[in-house]
C-alpha cells in the first residue's frame, strides 16, 4: 500500500473501518517494504505487536501507554521494550527504517514554538536525529505559504483544523505524503496544527 514512494499519497481515516489484527484495532495509512504507518488503538490491557526492525514513532491521541498520556512523543529502537496499556489508547504509530535511532520520549504541548518562514507559521521541535526530523507545525488562521521545495520529502498528519495545497484539503487525522522533490503551496483558512516528518524520504525511492 503505497509503495513508490516517488508518488504522493494521501489516507483520509474518519470514514475508514477499524480492522483487527494481532489484538488491536488498526487504521493503515502505509505498508511500503520497511515502513507501516497507522492508526492503532488498543484495548485495556493490550501490548503494542513489537516491530523487529528500524525504529517506532508513536504519537499518542489518547488514553495512556505504559507511563505516557495523551499528547506524548515516543521515539522506540524496534523490538527494545514492549509497550502496553492498562486503560486503552489510540495511537499514531510509524515504523520505518534506523540508522541509529535514539530514545525520546516527550509531552509535545510543551514544545516551545519557533517563527516559521512566513507569517503564521510556527515550527515546534519535537526530536531530529540522523533518520530526519519530527515538528509540530502550527498554521494561524489565513495563514499562506506560497510553493516550497520538499527535497526529501515529508509527512504530515493533521492534529487539528484543516489545511489546503493545489491537490486537496485534509482534516483531522488525514495524513499526506509528499514525494521527495516535490513543491506545493499551502493555506489554511482556519488554522491548522499537524505533526510532521520529514527529511526521511530521499533514500527510500532507491531502494
């Protein structure tokens, strides 16, 4: 499921089915060799299936895993601990390839924002390591950023309110991938925070 990575792609999850598998409930937005990106959500007392290989990134929406709540950033080496949930959680959740990925874990409502390159914009660290970058991007209402050159592509999965380039708009929990070399403009009427990866792209389509 969207395998060339030379291609956008773009999931829009609010009226996909919840599909069981392993002992959760899963929404798949990518199964690409080395990569799976989804929206999972366990059950009370449910374990995250451990990936063998590369790394995880798990942004919590809700509930609780292990000792992390709502709104935690988790960066996982593949298959070094499992993580379950006592009460249940939704989550979304990348694997994707390593070179040297480092553990983080962080509460990103207290990353502290930065002025993007244009009015509106504002770029909030969350972890960068040699596998690319991971940002929350927070668009303010009528913000505009005019076309943009995405060298080794990006990710973005939309947190809240909606946004708007030359090929569609995207609301909460759509999640788009833009193609290494690709360029598109973006507006968001009405603001927009969403979580994005990026710089991790520019290998994969030689694969």
């Amino acid at each position: 499921m969207h395998e060339d990575f030379a291609q956008r792609a773009v999931v829009r999850t609010a009226t996909m089915p919840w599909t069981p598998r392993d002992g959760i409930e899963e929404k798949l937005l990518e199964a690409a060799r080395d990569r799976r990106t989804s929206l999972v959500r366990l059950p009370a007392g449910a374990t995250l299936p451990i990936a063998s290989r590369g790394s995880l990134d798990v942004l919590i929406l809700d509930g609780q895993l292990a000792s992390h709540g709502a709104w935690t950033y988790l960066r996982e080496p593949a298959g070094l601990r499992a993580l379950s949930t006592a009460r249940g959680c939704t989550l979304f959740v990348k694997q994707r390839p390593a070179q040297r990925p480092t553990r983080c874990a962080l509460d990103v409502r207290g990353v502290v924002f930065e002025s993007g390159l244009v009015p509106g914009l504002a770029l909030g660290p969350v972890h960068t390591d040699l596998d690319g970058t991971v940002t929350l991007l927070r668009f303010d209402r009528g913000t505009h950023v005019p076309p943009h050159h995405h060298r080794d592509g990006e990710e973005l999965f939309v947190l809240d309110g909606e946004l708007r380039d030359e090929f569609g708009t995207y609301g909460v929990h759509d999640w788009v991938r833009q193609p290494p070399a690709s360029v598109h403009s973006v507006d968001t009427p009405n603001g927009c925070l969403t979580f994005s990866l990026a710089h991790h792209l520019g290998s994969a389509i030689f694969r």
